[in-house]
C-alpha cells in the first residue's frame, strides 16, 4: 500500500467532508442540540403550567370538602351536597365552573368514597392527580379517626421512614470513598449512547461517500491512480478525521454555550428549575416507564433545598458533595483513553463493513438488505448498554462487552462501574483483531464490488468477491 498515495485520498476526504455546508450546519446546531437538551426540559416544565380552573364540588360523603383547599391551578367552590348534577352538567358556564367534582355518600363498609369529575375540555395530569390526591387524603385521615386511636395519624408519621443508603467503595489501600450508583448509571448511559450514534452515524457516511462515488462514476477516475484498498482505507480514515474534528468542536461549543446560558440565566435558576417538584415528578415518570426505579435518578430522592441542608447539619453528605465525591472516584484517564480506543476500532470495524456493502450497491436502496447483519449487532449492543448499570457484572452484559460488535458499546458503559484489567485488555485486543480480519475480507470485496454495475448484489455475490484473489 502507497502511504503516499494513501495520504492523498485521506486528505480529499476529510477537506472534501469538512468544506461542506452541511458539516458546517450540523457541527454549529448540534451544540445548540445538547444545550437545549441540558436547559429546555426545566424550561418547558416552567412553561406548561395549566391555567386556573374553578371547580365546582358536591360533596355528598361531608368528608372530602374540607381537604379541598384552593391553589394556583385550581380554586374550589362548594355547590352545596344537594345541587342538582345534571342540570349544573348541561351548562358548567352558567355555574361559573370549569370542572364539576361530585363525591358519593361515604361508604360505611369500604369506608370510601367515589368521584368523577366533567369537564368540556380533558382535565391535564396536574390537575387530575391533585383531585385524586386530596379526595384520597381525606379518606385515608377518615379512615385513621374511625380507629378512635388517639393522635394515630402523629403517631404513622413519625413511624414512618425515608432511609437512603450510603455507597462506598472500599480500595485496596482500605480507603473509603463515596460511591453513588445513579452517578455511574448516568455516566454509563451518556457514554453508550454517545458511542452508538458516531458509530452509526460515521460508518454510515462511508457507505454513502462510497455508494455516491460509484454511481457518479467517480470511482472508475479514481482507481485508475490509486489502489481500491487505498481508496476504502483513505475514505475511512478520512472520516474518522472528521469525525474526530466534529467531536472536539461539539466539546468546546456545547461548553461555552452552557457556560453562557449560566451567565445568561443565572446558575441558581437553573438548579431551581431543576430541583422543581413537576419536573421531578416527570422524570421520576419517564424512568418508571423505562423500568428504571425512580430512586435511581436523583440519589434515591430529591430533597428540597431546607431538607438538604438538615441533613448537612446532621452529619449527612448533601447531594452535591455526594455527587463530586463519586465523581472523583471515576478513573478519568482510563475512561478517556477507553473511549478513544473503543470509538477508533469501534468506527474503523463498522465503517470497513459498511464500506463493503456500500461497493455492492448503486443506491441506497440496494444495500438495505445487505445491512441488516450488520446493524443489528449495533442495535443490540446500545441496547444492552442502556440497561447495563443494573446488572453490569450479568452474563449477558460481560459477554456484550466480550463480543467485537457489541464491545465497543457496553463495555464503555460497564467502565464506570469498575472493570478489571484483564477483561478490559482481552476485549481490546479481541476488537483489534476483528477489525484486522474484517478489514481484509472488506477490502476483498470493495475490489471487485466498487466496478460492479448493472446487478443488485446478494450476499452469495459478496462471498464469492471475498474469496478471488
């Protein structure tokens, strides 16, 4: 291979890609991506406040109305327990209501009540939790008086109990350090998730610099004075120039304009915003449905800002010294030099395949059945990677970290929480001679397929590519 020659193509590639307008765009706005996605949920929660809503009650149990008290969102208007329902349903207007709650007569069995409420309009989530939450405190403290326990509802408060463990690691030296496991599991999941999409999105960019050069014609100029290996390899290592350049960027722009819109807003108005009771709730929401316990988001519970510093005062750590502590237990250098690793063999694994599908096809069209195999080790390996801080120490997630296609992946995910050496070093030089191997079956296969015309390519026309000499 002529590493002159070699040169040339890398270069055309990377000023050809960068020169672009779209890098440009893309390079400018993703920043601007990842600052909204740090800044805009707080703000938008803060923004979608509901409107104040009267609400007319009729309360029939003479339980709940007492612990119906008004707020911002919603003021209470007692309508009296004989109003007539339907006549105030066929006109809510008239009534000078939005909402009309009716409470049934108290069951003596059940010691309950039932509710519904009519609107014109579906009742929001704040709104219709805030109902449920008061009409149940009501039945709950009625149902504490029928004891005739006296002071039971004091005495279940104060058995009641909110205890959050404390994490610590012990090292070999028998130091202590705090290690707080939902710091880990957001480290493990930005990293997997970083990784997955410049993988996929930079080897997919191969396969399409490849597939536009082949039906322009291009490519027929090009290896007439160079090499088809040296073209594939210059046009991946091209990319990953690029890839690397638009990372860096990203870096540094999404930090000055984090640190501007600090500046901006006002970093105590930030935390405030993101230490809101909604957003909080809606989090805690997301990560339920996702099958992640709440807990696990915020260091098992947010406190507000009295509570925290109770607990400072009591011997406790507070949540931003538990949050540095464990920060600063993180290997740093290993983690940096992993990621490096692990996206540059990673990147030049997939970007070599993809490079041998896109030489298979005209257009994108003609590809998509011949990705498949290669995508779906992707696929599965983000997969796994999202849901490796529950168990990062499981069988499936070691054999994920193991594997050349997924390992790149989840093992960046699986760092964090502490990865012995020799797992790490064996999933290396595993992906190291992955790449080698499939580098030289791509290269094969980019030889003859890159001069292919007129014929949609299976996966028989690849193998038999791959085996002439």
């Amino acid at each position: 291979m002529n590493l002159h020659k070699l040169g040339i193509v890398i270069q055309r590639e990377y000023l050809n890609k960068v020169k672009k307008k779209s890098f440009l765009l893309i390079t400018f706005l993703t920043p601007l991506l990842f600052a909204g996605i740090a800044i805009l949920p707080s703000l938008i929660m803060y923004g979608t406040k509901e409107q104040a809503k009267q609400v007319g009650v009729v309360d029939r149990s003479g339980i709940v109305l007492p612990y119906l008290e008004s707020g911002e969102v919603l003021a209470y208007k007692d309508l009296g327990a004989g109003a007539d329902v339907d006549a105030i349903k066929g006109d809510l207007g008239a009534a000078g209501i939005d909402i009309l709650l009716t409470i049934s007569p108290l069951d003596s069995v059940s010691k309950s009540v039932t509710a519904d409420t009519y609107s014109v309009k579906p009742l929001g989530m704040d709104s219709s939790s805030s109902i449920e939450s008061r009409i149940n405190d009501a039945v709950e403290a009625y149902r504490i008086d029928s004891y005739g326990i006296e002071n039971l509802e004091e005495i279940m408060h104060s058995v009641h109990s909110n205890v959050h463990v404390h994490s610590y690691t012990i090292s070999e030296s028998g130091e202590e350090k705090i290690s707080e496991s939902g710091v880990y599991m957001a480290i493990s999941m930005i990293l997997g998730m970083a990784l997955y999409m410049f993988i996929a999105l930079f080897s997919g960019m191969v396969m399409s610099s490849v597939i536009e050069e082949k039906s322009s014609r291009v490519v027929e100029v090009l290896v007439s004075s160079v090499k088809a290996t040296e073209l594939m390899f210059g046009k991946i290592i091209g990319v990953a120039l690029v890839a690397l350049t638009q990372f860096l960027l990203w870096i540094v722009l999404t930090v000055l304009l984090l640190a501007v819109a600090g500046g901006i807003i006002g970093k105590d108005k930030i935390m405030g915003m993101m230490q809101d009771e909604s957003t909080t709730e809606m989090m805690q929401q997301m990560a339920t449905a996702e099958g992640i316990h709440p807990g696990d988001l915020s260091l098992g519970e947010t406190l507000p800002a009295a509570a925290d510093s109770t607990a400072v005062a009591a011997g406790e750590p507070s949540s931003m010294s538990v949050i540095m502590s464990t920060l600063g237990n993180i290997d740093l250098g290993q983690i940096i030099i992993s990621f490096l690793v692990y996206f540059i063999f990673g990147y030049l694994l997939y970007a070599s395949l993809f490079a041998a599908i896109g030489s298979a096809g005209e257009n994108e069209g003609d590809t998509t059945q011949l990705q498949i195999p290669v995508t779906i080790p992707l696929m599965l390996g983000f997969f796994i990677a999202l849901y490796a801080f529950k168990a990062p120490d499981s069988s499936l997630v070691f054999w994920g970290s193991m594997i050349p296609f997924t390992s790149p992946i989840v093992m960046l995910a699986r760092i964090p929480f502490g990865v012995p050496g020799w797992e790490l070093a064996l999933s290396m030089v595993l992906l190291v001679v992955t790449f080698a191997l499939c580098a030289w079956a791509s290269a094969k296969i980019y030889k003859v397929g890159i001069l292919m015309y007129g014929k949609k390519s299976t996966f028989k026309d690849l193998w038999k590519w791959m085996k002439q000499k």
